[in-house]
C-alpha cells in the first residue's frame, strides 16, 4: 500500500509538473508573439522617421526619452510590487485582500504619475538645454518634446496596475493585444504625423498616442475579464507597506538598470554633436529588440515564482537552472545572428551613412546584450523571493561599472567606444548575480550548474557569433544586399549558433536533461503531423 500511494503521488507530481511546463510555454509563446509584431511595427517604421526627422532631430528625440527613461523606473516598481502581491492572492478567500492591494496601487500610480509627469515637463527643458548646449530649432523643440513624453510616461504609469492584474492571473493573451494595440497605434500615428510635423516632438507626441491607447484597452479588458479584482483607487496603509518593502528596493534596482541603459546617450550628447546619439540610438534599438524579445519570453517566470514559494527548493532549483539554460540558448542564437550580418542590416534598414558609423556598436551591444541575458532568470526568482535588496545591488553595481567605463572612454575615444561601456556593465552583473547566487541553494553542484547552464551556451555563443563575422562573414553573409538574402543571412548565422550551442551543451552532466528540454520545446512548437510521425518511429 506504501509503494502504492507513493506511485500515485509521483504520478501526481509528474502530471502537475508537465501542465506546468505546459503553460509557461503557452505562456512564453503569447509574450513572444505580441513582442514580435510590436517591435516588428516599431523597426518598419523607423527608417521612415529617420528619413523624414533626419539624424540630428532624432537625436534630439533620443536625448529627451533618455531624461524620462529614469522616471519608468517607478512605474516599473509598481508594476512589479503589484504583480507579486496579487500572484500570491489568487484564492477566493483572498479577493478582499487583492482587492485592497489593486486599489493602493491604482491610487499610487496616479498620484505619482501626475507629479513626476509634471516635473518632468516643467523641469526636463532647462536640465537638458543647459546638459546637452543645444541650440537653434533643436533648443525649441525641447518644450514640447518634455511635454509629450512625459505625457507618455504617465499613461504608462496608469497602465501599470492594470497590466499587473493580467500579469498576476498569467493571462498573457490580453497583455499580448495589449501590447500589440499600443505599437499599432504609435506606428500609424507617426506615418500619419510625422510628414506634415517632422518635429521631434511629434515622434514622443505619436508614441504617447500609442501609451494612452493602452491604457484605454487595458481598462476596458480589465472589466470584462476581472470586475471582481477591480477596486477604486484608496491608499490602504498595510498594503502600501508591504508593496513598499518590495517597492522601494525594486525603485532602486530599476533606477541604476535604466541609467546603466541610458549612459551612452547621456555622454554622447554632452561631449559630441546629436547626430551620435541618432546613430547610437539606431544600433541600441536592433540590440533591444532581440533583447527584450527574449526577456518577454522569460518575463512570465516572475508570477510563476511567485505562486510557487510553498515548493521545495530543490523543485525551484531545477527550474531556475534549466529555464536559465533555454534563455541563454535563445539569446545566444537570436542576438549572435545579428553580429555576421550588421553591416548589411544597418545598410539596408538606414543607409551607407549609419551603417558605416554603428556596426562595431551594433556588434559590442549584441555582445553585451547577450550577457545580459544570462542574469535575467535569477533577477525574476530574486524579485519573486522578496529579495529586492539583492536586486538593487546587482543594479547599481552594473550602473557604476557602466557609468565609470562611458567616462573614460567615450571622452578620449569618441563615438567609436560606445558600448563598451555596456559590456563592462554586464559583465559585472554577471559576477554579481553568480555570487548572491549561493546564498539562495544550498545544492552541492552549484557551481557546476552555473558553468553548464548559464556560462557555457554564453561562452559558446558568443566564440561562435565572433567567428561568423571576423572569419566567415564576407564568405557567407556578403553578395549584394537585399532584403530576402538579409533574412537568409540571418536565418543561416542564427542556426548555426543555435546548433554550436546544442551540440557543446549536449556534453556534461547535464547535457541529457538540457537535450529534453529541448525536445520538449521542439514537441510544443513543431508541426503535431511531424511530432507523431517521430514518435511512431520510436514506438
């Protein structure tokens, strides 16, 4: 009877595990679909703005959105604070509870939003006349410009307690439209625009058409899907406590995280002309694009840690290292693919005067983007722990690597060394991460762990991408350039990657169960026709 019920509870466990995997899967393929067809929009039009706005006004554009980056850090925190409160008060018993916690948030939002939005448009002008020197129509510009992004921001802030509802119910269908909405209306906004008004007021006026738009849709899904969950906005106090043990901590982590991203721009546009930071901002936004995309399909793990803080640390290591694993193998095969074909991307989305200047930049982001990656997983179970400290720390460590490494650079180097700030940035990040690692497991294997799951596919693809380009490059991704030999191109660096990377992690001790999961991966994605002739022939 012994070995009865604990087959049934084996069987029990294996059932909840792989309805689990199931749905971070399902989950990962919302998140990067909708992230797919945003920054799909969002890199289409681009060349239309550069063209339309030239070099310099996009700059100009760049510089205010890298004022007001700092200010998303807030509403980031909330969102965040929010998503875990309510992830882990999903039970029927506890509606009253989420209910509470959903209305100091809304209330939070809006009152920090209208005063940061203010401050924003009020103070943002003279600040960065007197950081940047511009002057002529590029100083104008700059009050308008304020005022329209820092309008975006806080419709981004109004959103944040609604989308943390979604996201705390894992209902990533709704944030996928969501998202894709937001882009959509941005990108026909601008085409719509941009021609009559090719100000750089009027590109941050277009994006915060899209914001405003999300914040409508998420309203209006918010009351058809959850009635239940929504609540006025009212500061409670002991929801607000707890959200700001989290919150605050999770403040400070965004904070050094978005000046980390941003301190390029910033000493660009303080030491050299505008025209830099447009052809800065071209090469990063490639670089976020991959990067994000991978981060949105690791992005449903937070709840998912969230709700599983009654299991097992063993359970949870598991996960951790093997979900870290499929991130760094998809990051080194999607932002690697960029390195080979960078300056025919670059020639072809913008033309021969951006892609001469951002291909290196281009090449060290994809790089830095790549380890950058490797930290993502452990910052989403940090952040589901309560551990926001930690978070902090590995953030303002990496800004003041980042910040340290752009002034001494950039000002004896020039336009040619940014970037590299960004890879000292999360190289430090790396060691930092790795280290507060140890105090979460006591696994024996730790370390081994760490070097097969996390710094092996990194090492692995990075060596591999840097190979394509410096010894393959003019072989394999030269010829004229075209935008379906582009995508060939692409498609042929990415998989070679992709199979460098299997093949090496295939070996060690770990190498059956990252080849399983890999399966698995291939199981949910392949065609079912395919997938059931494979397994008739193993039958």
């Amino acid at each position: 009877m012994e070995s009865c019920g604990y087959g049934c509870k084996r069987l029990l466990e294996m059932v909840e595990a792989k309805s689990a995997n199931a749905r971070l899967l399902g989950n990962s393929a919302w998140n990067a679909s909708a992230f797919i067809l945003g920054v799909g929009l969002n890199l289409v039009i681009l060349p239309f703005v550069l063209y339309r706005l030239g070099s310099a006004v996009f700059g100009v554009a760049g510089l205010v959105s890298a004022c007001i980056a700092p200010a998303l850090a807030i509403s980031n925190a909330i969102s965040v604070s929010t998503t875990r409160e309510l992830a882990s008060r999903l039970g029927p018993g506890e509606r009253g509870e989420a209910r509470r916690f959903f209305s100091t948030s809304l209330a939070l939002a809006g009152l920090a939003g209208v005063l940061v939005a203010l401050l924003l448009a009020l103070g943002g002008p003279p600040l960065a006349n007197q950081m940047f020197k511009l002057t002529g129509t590029e100083a104008a510009e700059l009050s308008w410009a304020f005022v329209f992004g820092a309008g975006g921001w806080l419709f981004q802030c109004l959103s944040a307690t609604f989308l943390a509802l979604f996201a705390a119910r894992q209902d990533y269908s709704r944030l996928a439209l969501i998202n894709v909405a937001v882009a959509a209306t941005s990108t026909f906004s601008m085409l719509v625009l941009i021609p009559s008004w090719p100000y750089a007021s009027t590109f941050l006026g277009c994006q915060a058409l899209g914001f405003g738009a999300g914040v409508v849709i998420a309203i209006l899904f918010s009351l058809r899907a959850a009635p239940e969950a929504m609540a006025p906005p009212i500061i409670h106090r002991g929801e607000l406590g707890e959200m700001m043990n989290v919150g605050v901590w999770q403040f400070l982590a965004q904070t050094g995280g978005l000046i980390a991203v941003q301190a390029d721009r910033y000493l660009l546009g303080a030491f050299l002309a505008p025209q830099f930071v447009g052809y800065y901002t071209v090469a990063q936004r490639l670089q976020e694009a991959m990067y994000i995309g991978v981060l949105k399909v690791g992005e449903i793990l937070f709840p998912f840690f969230s709700s599983m803080r009654k299991e097992s640390s063993e359970r949870v290591a598991d996960l951790l290292f093997r979900s870290s694993w499929v991130l760094n193998v998809l990051a080194a095969s999607a932002l690697g693919g960029l390195i080979p074909v960078a300056p025919k991307l670059l020639l072809l989305w913008t033309g021969a005067e951006v892609a001469e200047q951002g291909q290196r930049v281009l090449v060290v982001l994809s790089v830095a983007g790549m380890m950058g990656c490797s930290a993502n997983v452990f910052s989403f179970y940090l952040l589901a722990q309560g551990r926001s400290r930690s978070l902090a720390l590995i953030s303002l460590l990496t800004a003041l690597a980042t910040l340290s490494t752009s002034a001494l650079v950039l000002p004896r180097l020039g336009w040619e060394a940014a970037g590299w700030s960004a890879l000292a940035g999360m190289t430090v990040q790396i060691a930092v991460t790795v280290t507060l690692l140890r105090k979460s497991f006591e696994l024996p294997d730790l370390w081994a762990r760490v070097g097969h799951f996390v710094l092996l596919p990194l090492a692995t693809g990075v060596a591999a991408a840097l190979s394509l380009r410096y010894f393959l490059g003019a072989w394999l991704f030269g010829g004229p350039p075209h935008w379906w030999s582009l995508g060939i191109s692409y498609l042929m660096a990415a998989a070679a990657i992709l199979i460098v990377v299997l093949l090496v992690s295939r070996t060690g001790p770990y190498g059956a169960a990252c080849w399983r999961d890999m399966e698995s991966i291939t199981r949910r994605f392949l065609p079912i026709r395919f997938v059931d002739v494979r397994n008739r022939r193993n039958r």
